[in-house]
C-alpha cells in the first residue's frame, strides 16, 4: 500500500482518546463491533509501544443519574457494575487510571482543563489527540 497520506505524530505531545468502550455497550452494538475493537487495538498498541499519553474515558451512572429518575430509562452503565469495565482487548495496563464521566458529553471544556494541566495524571504537554 502506498503510504501518501503519511501523518507524522510525536508521541510526548500526542494522546489517543479511548471512550466509551466498555462491556456493556459493546455487547449492545453485536459483533459489528468487532472490526472496531481491532483497528483501537492496534493503534493502542502503536502508541504504547512508543510510551504515547493514552486517555481511556469510561461512561458511569449512579441510580439517582436523571436519565433514571426523569427520563425513566432502565438502569445501565452503573458505577461499579461488570458493564463499566473495558471490554478486554483496550482495558488500561494495569496502574493506569481511567477518567469516568457521568454524562453523555466527554469533551468538556472544563474536564479537559483539568486533565491537560493535571501532571499526576501524565498527560501534561498534550497538544494533539
């Protein structure tokens, strides 16, 4: 395959955004799914091998979550139930955190700030996702 749409990336300044992929929404969506989970991989794999900056958000609701008690919604994505995990092949390596977010919406003007500035959190120097 000739390689003329070529994108140069440099890992200390570049983060992979990894969202939402967890158990229970993937299961939701079949085995459509699977050719996805793939392509993640293997540019998860990519940017570890390179010791990229790797954001994985995960998607949690608590019972009292309004799109339970106003919506009427059933319950999913609970924190702390099996369905919040990542599905196996693009869970965090282990002692890496995870941003929950408790909303639909991740890309916040507010909760990027923090993580950005937040140096505990590794990704300090991001300038490209």
């Amino acid at each position: 395959m000739e390689n003329r749409n070529k994108i140069e990336l440099h890992s200390d300044s570049t983060g992979l955004v990894i969202v939402d992929m967890q158990v229970e929404g993937c299961e939701r969506h079949g085995p459509g799914v699977k050719p996805v989970i793939g392509n993640i991989r293997r540019l998860l794999d990519r940017f570890r091998g390179v010791n990229g900056k790797i954001i994985h958000v995960q998607s949690v609701r608590t019972k009292d979550h309004p799109e339970f008690t106003v919506f009427g919604r059933p319950y999913g994505l609970l924190l702390g139930s099996p369905g919040t995990d990542f599905v196996p092949e693009l869970k965090p390596c282990p002692g890496k955190r995870s941003s929950r977010k408790p909303r639909t919406i991740v890309f916040t003007r507010h909760r990027w700030k923090r993580l950005w500035k937040n140096s505990i959190s590794g990704l300090a120097g991001i300038r490209s996702l």
